[in-house]
C-alpha cells in the first residue's frame, strides 16, 4: 500500500513530459481553428469570384436589358458555371425554362436580376442610385446566390449562402447622319451628279435613287461585313475605320448585306460596274464614328441597334473621295425649263475626327465637307431676245461655316432646311436622346441607338 502512495506522490511531483499532454489536449482546438480558417479562406476567394461575375453579369443584362436572362445564362455558362436565372414566373437555363417550383440543388448557383434606372450623381448616395423598376430602364442590378464550399466545417454545421450583387447602367446612345439632298428625284441630275464625283457615267432611273434612299442597313453587322471581306476581325472597329478602301469594295460589301430589295442590289451593282477598273480610294473614318464603341472588338457590338441609309452612304462615300478636289457635271437638259445647266461643285477636307455618319452620347458631332456650289444656267428663248444670249451664273452659299449637327439631351425635334429631305418621312426618326442642332446642310434621318454598357 505504502509502495503505491509513493509512486502516486512521485508521478504527481514529476513534471517531465507535459508539453506532450497539453498539446494532445488542445490538438482537436488547433485542428479545428485551422480548418476554420481554410474554410474562411476559401469563402472569401468564392466570394470575389462571385462579385466579379455578378458585376460582368450586370454590363452583359445592361447591353441588352429586353434579352438579359438568355444573355446571363450564357455567360455564366462561358465562365463555367450551370446556373439558373430567374425572370418572371420561372428559372431561364441553358436547356430551357423551368417554373419556380423546380428543385435548384442541380444548379451551381441561382441569379437574379432588376431592371431600373440609375442616377450617375456624385451628390446622390451610393445606394440610392439605383431605383429598381422605373422605366425607361437604362440599368441592371444582377443578384447570383450560391452555397458556400466547405472543406472541413462541413462536418458539423450547414453551408451558409454567399451572394454578390452588381450594378450596370447603360450609356444613352444616339446614331444619326448628316447629308444633302434634293426636295424630289431627277435621275438626270443625279446620274449626272455622281458620275462626276466618281468619275464615270452613270445609268440610274430615279426608281433606283428612290430604292436606294429607303433603304437601311443595320451599321455594326455592316462593318462586321466588310472587317470579314478585308480580313481584319482581330482587331477594334476604330482599326477598321483607319482603313482606306476603294468604293468598289464598299459597295460590293453593301449589296452583300442582309435586307435590300432586289432593286437597291441591282443599283449598287450598276454602280460598281460603272466604275470598272477605276479604284476611287475613301477612307471609312470619313464616313463613320462610332464614338466609345469604336473601342469593342469586332463582332462584339451586335447589341447596338444603329442603321444607316444606303444612299447617305452612298453619296456620302462619293464625296468623301473627292475632297480638295472640283467637278462639274454638265445637266444639258435634264432641269426642264433650261437650256444648259453646268454645276460645279468645290469639295473641301472633311473635319478631323468628323463623319458623316456618328454613333455617340450628348455632344457627338457629325459634319460634312465643306461644298461650295455654282451654277452657270441658260434660259430658254434668251437667243430670240434681240440676238443675245442670256447667262445666269448663280453662286449660292451657306451662312455658316462647317454644316454639322450635334446631340443633346432634349426631345427630338428637327427644323428642316428648305429642299432638304428626299424621304417623306419626318428628318428625325425614333431619336429619344438626342435632338439635332441644325447647321446649313440639310439633314436625312437620326435614328436610335439601343443602350451599350458602361
């Protein structure tokens, strides 16, 4: 008995290995913390992944807020991820819709998103900005929700959810043009006046022009197009628009484009065959601007809803080939009521950074070249008068300047140039952001450009 009371004593005395019993002791605490700080590591790597494609995903719904579900569905599923979104009554996923009452354990994650507009004021706080459902929308809130992925907290305790929201306004875009034209079509003077600025004889019926003035194309497939058939769909539309190309080439590409009647093909083709081996060289920025979206990557800015005229184009392009230059076109007797008719067109340089044709937010400009025009006219009958011969040169010119129009953020509404529009709709069509600043020149048709991301 004696001998066990001393080896108890002695056992209680020895201090000899009791770092090894705490550490044993406080091992499951040690294992524990650490695996809670893994899990919280890999929570908040899930979490920034989350936030980066809530963000993505709300520039992707802003670009096209009328298709947002199928856009972030396919997104998401580009950067890996099955996830449901959910639009209405039920979820959009990449096999189709599915009601509310689906199981969503299949998905990685489930989005939302709402629709609204947004205040870009300093001075407002930053979460009053966005007011959620009041049109016209402009802005997209994307909400995605997922489970967290624990690797050892698992064992014991329920994954909480992590969710990320993001926030894309779209910038208010206006595309419209800027060009001359004729109160009526007389294919005479046109044929007379075309051919001249290119440079040959052309056989148009005033049927032709007028097919060619109604008709429109879609601007951004249209320089997708033609990127194609130069070989240049790596790089930015502002690369493209750097291009200098003949006019056969812009015309082949226009009758190649997707919606033109039989007859607006069969004109650019007459067109084109006139010219023959003539190669007459333009350069595309002269003719278009696209503004910010210059910057996006060919094929990238289908989402932009711009069109343009074929005849702005047209005539547009036979200009912007002549510039610094003089041409004449003798009408004979193509202007009834006349005997002679010799028009002489002096073209300057177009302005630096200027085209005819503009997409851009409040304060883009778009500008001709400067033209300045004489007529030299004889009358009818003037040589039974006494023997003479009566000439009339007139001179007309422009009060200002450089004509050009410019976009602000007031109501459309346009003040017509007399013998200005050659289409009997009104100058300005479908142009919610932006009104025209008329300058002498008259105006053909601004249209609306749909929302681009910002």
């Amino acid at each position: 008995m004696r001998t066990l009371k001393t080896r108890l004593a002695r056992m209680a005395a020895d201090t000899s290995g009791n770092i090894a019993i705490m550490a044993a002791l406080c091992a499951p605490l040690i294992l524990y913390s650490l695996g809670l700080g893994v899990d919280y590591g890999m929570m908040t790597l899930q979490q920034r992944r989350l936030q980066q494609l809530s963000d993505i995903g709300a520039i992707v719904a802003a670009a096209d807020i009328n298709h947002a579900a199928e856009n972030l569905v396919t997104n998401f599923d580009e950067n890996g991820l099955n996830v449901a979104v959910r639009n209405g009554t039920g979820y959009a996923t990449k096999k189709g819709f599915l009601p509310l009452t689906s199981d969503l354990e299949q998905f990685d994650a489930v989005a939302d998103f709402t629709p609204g507009t947004y205040l870009a004021d300093a001075s407002v706080p930053l979460g009053s900005r966005f007011s959620a459902g009041t049109q016209p929308y402009d802005a997209v809130r994307v909400g995605i929700t997922q489970k967290a992925e624990l690797a050892f907290a698992a064992t014991f305790t329920t994954a909480p959810d992590l969710r990320a929201i993001g926030t894309a306004s779209a910038s208010k875009l206006a595309a419209f043009s800027i060009g001359s034209r004729l109160a009526s079509l007389n294919g005479g003077v046109l044929n007379a006046l075309l051919g001249s600025l290119l440079g040959t004889n052309i056989s148009l019926k005033a049927v032709d022009y007028e097919a060619l003035a109604s008709a429109d194309i879609k601007l951004l497939p249209f320089l997708d197009m033609l990127a194609t058939d130069l070989k240049l769909t790596a790089g930015t539309y502002d690369e493209l628009l750097a291009t200098d190309i003949s006019y056969p080439r812009l015309l082949k590409t226009l009758g190649k484009t997707e919606g033109l009647t039989p007859t607006v093909t069969r004109a650019l083709e007459a067109i084109e065959k006139a010219l023959g081996t003539t190669q007459v060289k333009i350069k595309l920025e002269d003719l278009f601007d696209l503004g910010t979206t210059g910057e996006r990557v060919i094929g990238s800015g289908s989402h932009l809803a711009a069109e343009a005229s074929v005849m702005d184009i047209v005539s547009a392009a036979a200009l912007a080939a002549n510039q610094e230059k003089q041409v004449a076109a003798n009408l004979g007797g193509s202007v009834p009521g006349l005997a002679t008719v010799k028009l002489t067109l002096a073209i300057g340089e177009m302005p630096r950074g200027a085209a005819s044709n503009g997409v851009g937010p409040t304060g883009a400009t778009v500008r001709t070249a400067q033209v300045r025009l004489a007529l030299d006219i004889t009358l009818l009958g003037a040589n039974s008068i006494a023997g003479l011969k009566l000439r009339v040169p007139l001179y007309p010119r422009s009060p200002m300047p450089r004509p050009g129009l410019q976009a602000s953020p007031v109501s459309a509404a346009a003040s017509r140039m007399p013998a200005s529009v050659s289409k009997s709709f009104p100058a300005w069509r479908n142009c919610r952001s932006a009104t025209s600043t008329p300058r002498p020149s008259s105006i053909s048709t601004a249209r609306h450009a749909s929302p681009a991301p910002r």
